[in-house]
C-alpha cells in the first residue's frame, strides 16, 4: 500500500468515528496542556526570582547570625553564642576587596503622622544602603554619614508610605511618630515595587543604633556586605568568616549567603518541585494513553470484516500493523498539537485576568510534549496492531 493511499485511507477511518477520534485525542490533549502549564509556572517563577534578586547585584552577600546546620536565629529566637554587633560590621570594613558595610536590624511598627497610622516594616540601617540595595532616592536625602554607634531621629520614607500618611504633600521636614519616638523625615525613596511578595516601598528607615533601641534589641539581624566586583566575592566571603571567626572566639557561628548562593538554592527548590508536579501531570498522559490502547482494541474488534478484506487484496501483515499503528500515532499527534494550543490559549487568559502571575514557556517544553504526545500514541498503538495483524484472513471475513 503507498504512503498516500495509506495516509488517505487511515484519515477515512478517524473521520468515520469522529466523535470517538475527538474523545481519543482529549485526553492526550489534556495530558500535555497540563505538562505544559505546569512547566511554564515553575520556569516562569524561577525567572522571578533570579529578576527580583539580580537587581540588588550579584556581588551582594548577607551575613547572619547563627549557623545553618546549628538552627541559630537571632533576638526572640534564641539568639547564638555570639551575637552580631555594629563593632563587627566595622570590623568587615578592613577585609580586602569591601566596598560597603551594612549593618542592618529591622522590625515592624506603627508610623503615624498627624491623623493618619500605617503599621509597615522599619529597617534600620546606615547611609551606605542605597548603594548596597541599588536604590535611589527620589525626594531630599537617604541617612547622613556617621557614626553607626550614633542614634539619629530622622526616617526616609518609602513611597508607598508616604504617600499614605502625607497625601500629594511633600513630607520633607515633616514629623512623624514610630513608636513613642518622633522622626523628622529627611528624604522619600524612589519606588522599587515588590520582592518576592514584600512590598519594599512600604516602609521606613532609621539609624540602625536608633533602631536597636527602639525594638529593644541587643544585636543584629544582618550584617549586609558588598564586594567590589562579582569576580572578588570569594576572596571577600574568606575574609569575613576568618574576621568574624577571629572575633568570635574560633566559632564560626554565623551564616554568610551570597546572591549566587541563593539563586542556585531556589533553582534546586524550584526545580524539583517542577519537576514533581510536571510528573503528577504526566499521569493525565498516561490516561490519555489508556484511552487511545481502548479505543483502538475495541476498533480492531469492529473492524474485522475491514481486516480481512485487506489481507484478501493482498494487504501484508506488516500493513495492516503500520494501519492501525498510523491510527493511533495521528490521534496523539492531533491530542498534542491541541494540548499546547490549549495551554498557550489558558495562559493568554491567565495573563490578562492576573499580570502578575510569572509564566514562561521554555521552547523545549513545548518540543517536548509533542514528542511525548507522539511517543503516547505510538506506544498505545502497537498491541491493538499487532492484534489486527495477528487476525487470520479466513476468519476476519467469515466474521464479516
């Protein structure tokens, strides 16, 4: 039998049952769409997160009190055998390769102004932030350079919070009150929208010495370090843990991340939780398989009398298998042509009715669910054609 009349006479028969070619197909349909929106929210969210971390540069890194393996957290958690101080950050100034130390607390308070309160995250920190964090400010001035032992009463606002408590006004040289401590505002931050949930405009920031004071603590959450190139951060994460090791008495009892590290630590998360989900997916594949081996066994069934009329004209064995086995590999090959149509068709909708939500298609997923759809069909395929090649001449047309 030639290729074409072999194509023309398969296309005769799924357009013969369409409505048991259509339910065929869907279920392979479904398999794949749901692999492929699956895979498109994990790669998606991975592109989130590399983007909200990159922008504060990869040559950032956090110093935090406590280590991993030993659970130590800092102030109300327990704390750690030796607390982080401000005469440690000061100590990291003297590392090689530095170029700017933060010395960083932060806790959450009630900012009022006038008449109007908003209970929002105040960080304290010191003057060097803005070059840390890689943010600007929009209005007056960030903290002025000084001593970080000093306590100040002055706050820059975020945007976010400003514009909560003053309106369209300019808050500058306005006071406000965090606490029972009243601030007089210096200088309002240029937006940098959100991180990872966290609204970073919507806040407050203070002396980090002011800070302490103010939420009662003792010691530091962070010690924010940043080295003067990426090519430099470890030679600079070496000489922090043997300054800090040194000051602590031998114990390295403190945790130094830096951006590389913990990108690479949300993509392993990110992608074996992938990884799972796009497997329970592929279950929906399987049920899809299911239903094509189904379909075809029971067509094999109705199509005996067909059968043994092709091997009367001479139709081989061989053809009647590459037959029934076309049959099944053009129903997956439709299922999964449909699959990603429908999912780019959900994620179109999906960006329209929520913005936000990080979606993103990997070229290779999309190849990958065709292959797995065509894989699907062939594997279904093969025992329903075996079992019509199988059929004797004789019989199948006395069944006829």
């Amino acid at each position: 039998m030639e290729k074409v009349e072999l194509f023309r006479f398969v296309l005769g028969a799924l357009t013969g049952h369409r409505l048991r070619s259509a339910l065929s197909a869907l279920g392979v349909a479904i398999g794949v769409a749901a692999v492929m929106l699956l895979t498109s929210l994990g790669e998606g969210t991975r592109r989130y997160i590399v983007s909200q971390f990159s922008q504060f540069g990869t040559n950032l890194m956090e110093v935090n009190p406590g280590k991993v393996k030993t659970f130590g957290f800092p102030g109300a958690f327990g704390g750690t055998t030796h607390k982080l101080t401000i005469e440690d950050s000061e100590a990291l100034r003297r590392v090689p390769g530095v170029d700017a130390v933060v010395p960083a607390t932060f806790g959450q308070a009630r900012v009022e102004a006038e008449a109007r309160g908003r209970s929002v995250y105040v960080y304290g920190v010191t003057h060097e932030l803005p070059a840390a964090w890689r943010v600007t400010v929009s209005q007056g001035s960030f903290l002025p350079e000084m001593d970080p032992h000093r306590q100040g009463s002055f706050v820059v606002l975020g945007p976010t919070l400003a514009r909560e408590l003053f309106g369209s006004e300019s808050p500058l040289g306005k006071r406000v009150r965090i606490g029972s401590w009243g601030f007089l505002v210096i200088g309002v931050m240029e937006s940098k929208g959100q991180l990872l949930g966290f609204d970073i405009d919507d806040c407050a920031y203070i002396p980090v010495a002011t800070a302490m004071n103010v939420f009662n603590q003792s010691e530091l959450m962070a010690i924010d370090v940043v080295a003067r190139s990426a090519e430099a951060v470890p030679g600079v994460v070496a000489g922090v843990k043997a300054v800090l090791t040194e000051r602590h008495r031998g114990e390295e009892d403190f945790t130094v991340t830096t951006q590389t590290e913990m990108l690479d630590t949300f993509g392993r998360i990110i992608g074996i939780i992938t990884a799972a989900v796009t497997a329970i997916a592929g279950i929906s594949l399987f049920v899809g398989a299911m239903g094509i081996l189904t379909i075809m066994w029971i067509s094999v069934h109705e199509r005996t009398g067909e059968i043994g009329l092709l091997r009367a004209l001479g139709v081989t064995e061989r053809g009647v298998q590459r037959l029934f086995l076309l049959e099944a590999t053009l129903l997956a090959a439709a299922g999964g042509i449909a699959g990603v149509g429908f999912g780019f068709g959900v994620q179109i909708l999906a960006r329209a009715f929520v913005p936000g939500l990080p979606l993103a298609t990997p070229a290779g997923a999309v190849v990958a669910a065709l292959v797995m759809s065509l894989v699907v069909g062939i594997a279904a395929g093969v025992i329903p054609a075996r079992r019509a090649a199988a059929l004797d001449p004789v019989d199948a047309l006395r069944a006829e």
